[in-house]
C-alpha cells in the first residue's frame, strides 16, 4: 500500500528501496471509515497526512453552522491545515475521510528529523508546494474572475476524477457555491440542446 | 542591497558570506519605477522574483477590462506566477512596480542549478512555499467566511506595513472588493462613535 508514496516520492526525487524503508519508519499508517473524522478543529495541528488510498476533506464551519470545503485530497495528494502545521498551532479545520481511507501521518517533529536525514525529501517537498501554492493563486483568480457556472464547469473539466468520486455537495462546497445552485447548473445543461 | 536576500536566507537555512556570494550570481539585480510593467501577461514564466526594496503587485484583467490583484509583495516576498514557472508556461499575469523597487530574478534553469549547488537552498523555498501556501489556503478561507468589512479589517489588522504603504485600490482589488466600497467602510468606520 505505503508503494503510492515510494512512487509519488521517486516522480520527484530519486530515492532507493532501501531508503524508502527507513523514510516510512517516520510516518503512522492511519485507516479510516467512510466520514470518520481524522483532526478535530480546535486540536493542536501537528500531523502532515498524504493519501494512499481514499479521499478526504478539510473544512471549518461557518457562523451559519454550514460546512465549507476548502481542500479535497485523494491518491498521492498531501493534506493539512499547512500554516498551522509550521507554526505548531491550534487548526481552524476539521478533516474528514469521504470515503473508506488509508493515510500516511507525519508529526512536525519527525518530518524534520526525516529531512535532515534525508535532505533531498526537501526537494520533494519544495516541488508539491511550489504546485500546490501556484495551483492555489489560480483557485483564487477563478473566485474574482469567473461566473459560478464557469467555475463549477472549469472544476470538473480539469480534474474529472475529483467530479466523478466527490459528492456534488462537496464539490459545491469547494467551489463556494451552494448544492442547489450546482444541481441547478447540471439541469440547465443537461437540458440544453447540443 | 543584496543584503536583504542574505538575511532572508539565514532566517531559515545557514548560508556563509562566501557561499552567497556565489548564490547572488546566480540572480540578476533589476530597478523598476513606480508603475512600470516588469512582466507582461501572455509571456513565458521563467523568473521568479525577491523584492530586494519596494513594493510590486501581480494582477490579470477581467473581462470587463478590471485589474484584479492576486498577489502584493514588499520587502522579502517572492513573486512569480507559481504554477507557470513550475511548467515553464505563459502566464495569465501582469506583474508591474508600485513603488520604485529592486528585485532580484532567478531564470527557472538557473533557479535549477542553484539548488544543485547548494541542496541547502530547497529547504528556504521549501519553507517560504510551505507558509505561502498555508496562507494561501486561509485567504481562501477568509473570501468564504467573511463579510467583506470584516476582509477589509483582518487584513490591515494583519499586515498593516501593507495597509500603510499600499494604494486603497490595490487593497480593495486583492481582496476582490472595489475600491469605492472600501472607500465607504472606511468613512463609516471613521464616523462610528468611540
């Protein structure tokens, strides 16, 4: 199972079977059910997780006590609350299993310990934020630029397998538009004539 | 001048007088004037860069011909449109001086060599990525969660050295507010009784 990391981690890096061993002896292997919570909001953010197998989320609640998704994680994708995670502090965000899931936990703690022993994870690490930061900048150009049914319609045209395994709800929510307003959309367009 | 880059380096990793020496060559030192375009929308993005002094903006326009700002960076900020330098790809943004400023660039090849030279280097980009990210996600968090007086606030409350230096518009643009609603909180904020 822990093979998604060892390739994840040699798309980026060059790293042998036998150092890959030592380097998993620093994460937990985590399995979790269908809508089980993995952190609690509130709690102390010290685990940085990836995904094996499964899919999760990360969300807070707003004032109205409506959920909104900020990240998705499935295969191969690291998930925290990444701030917090640096500064050692208290998470604002809840993650949750959306389907059957195994993770790999790294405490801060340990990730340091790993990139020192193994400094080129550095280089690893480096490239999957430099992505995730610039991925994030567009996120937030689609927010100013685009119209809702844009946005949704750009989501799922990039990223199909995230449309075709995540609820519609959590796409929704992701996306900052309400369910009703994306079963909306769908409608309208699977009623206009091509 | 330079000397800004030099502590920033040695606020995550250690970096010797000699060893930076040779990093700076590896950077070419660029002056702007107040309003000047630095990069053009619709070129290739291969240079990522640190605001030795000043303070510059990244922005693309709406298709009602608005500038939307994405990103402001001052003194010690880097700035690039991440996920084009990652690929080598023409960028959607503009990136233009507010103030007279000096940066430093790094082409993505030279950007490349300097990381294989000095491995220690990831561990800056990788820790400057780590917290952009982070706080990407939690702008993002912000635009779902608060009414736009409460951005307004956080945001000057938070940075308020960007608050002071940078023109209200831009402001208001980065926070996906217009300028003539920021206009107006303010005065009402002035008015409110103590």
């Amino acid at each position: 199972m822990s093979q998604e990391l060892f390739k994840h981690l040699n798309k980026y890096v060059e790293v042998s079977e036998i150092d890959f061993k030592k380097i998993l002896s620093f994460f937990d292997s985590r399995s979790f059910s269908k809508k089980e919570i993995i952190v609690e909001a509130g709690s102390k953010c010290d685990l940085n997780h990836f995904v094996v197998q499964g899919c999760i989320h990360m969300f807070f609640i707003d004032d109205k006590g409506t959920e909104r998704t900020i990240q998705i994680a499935i295969e191969n994708w690291w998930m925290t609350d990444f701030l917090a995670y640096h500064n050692r502090g208290e998470t604002d965000f809840y993650i949750r299993a959306i389907e059957n899931t195994q993770i790999l936990s790294i405490t801060h703690e340990k990730q340091e310990q790993l990139l020192n022993q193994f400094p080129k994870i550095e280089k690893y690490f480096r490239t999957i934020y430099q992505i995730s930061y610039g991925a994030s900048l567009m996120k937030i150009k689609y927010l100013y630029d685009l119209s809702k049914e844009e946005i949704y319609f750009h989501f799922t045209e990039q990223f199909p397998e995230f449309a075709q395994r995540v609820p519609q709800y959590l796409i929704a929510s992701f996306l900052g538009l309400t369910p009703e307003y994306v079963s909306e959309i769908r409608k309208k367009n699977v009623l206009k004539p091509v």
